[in-house]
C-alpha cells in the first residue's frame, strides 16, 4: 500500500494516512474486505510510530470504512455505498467553499459566483 507521508504539513500525520486510505477505497484501489497492513507493519514501512497508525486504523473503524478483528488483523469494511457517496460529498462541500472563498478574496458578488457557477454547469 502506497502512503505518502509530508513531515512539512499542518495536517497531523494520522489524518494524512486516514485521509489516503479513504481515498484509496473510494477510487477502488482497495477493495471490501481486503485486509490492511498491519499496525506495525505500516509504521516500519511509514517510519512512525505505531500509535500513529492505531490511530489511523481507529479513526476508520469509527467512520464505518474498516473493521478489526482481534488477533487478525484489519480489513477494508464491505462496501457502504451510501457511506462512500456521503465522502464524496464532504469532499465536494469542502472544495466548493474552497472555491467561493477564493471568488470572495478576488472580490466577486454573491451574484456573479451564482452565474459563473451556473455558466459551468450548462456545460
């Protein structure tokens, strides 16, 4: 499994590897009960602690995306399509408000955000 981790960044570490790990299971690349790594392993491979990847692996569990079975590890949860699709959605929010931040900061009205917005989507 490919985890990239930015020592640079102000995202904590464990958000780093939930957030690749999501993202990995939306687009497919890994698949419903498809077993993780383990915790150690992940954190030798990441060179971290592995209380950083408990964290993560925990994190998951609690968001429905990985179940963990004592004594043998954890696996990629089956597929909550309507879990998926509420992701995706956040992502989008969280992009969009990104954008319209943006727009505000370039001293666009409310007005020409809506039919900048609406103009992209005729398209």
């Amino acid at each position: 499994m490919k985890i990239i981790i930015n020592h640079s960044s102000m995202q904590p570490i464990y958000e780093q590897i939930t957030d690749q790990i999501k993202a990995m299971i939306i687009d497919g690349t890994l698949k419903e009960e498809e077993m993780l790594p383990s915790v150690r392993t992940l954190a030798k491979e990441l060179k971290i602690s592995a209380l950083t990847v408990k964290k993560a692996y925990d994190f998951l569990e609690e968001e429905g995306f990985v179940v963990t079975v004592h004594g043998k590890g954890s696996f990629i949860a089956k597929n909550n399509q309507g879990l998926l699709m509420e992701e995706r959605k956040r992502e989008i929010e969280t992009e969009l408000e990104e954008v319209i931040r943006k727009a505000r900061i370039s001293g666009l009205s409310e007005e020409e955000i809506r039919e900048l917005f609406e103009l992209i989507m005729e398209e």
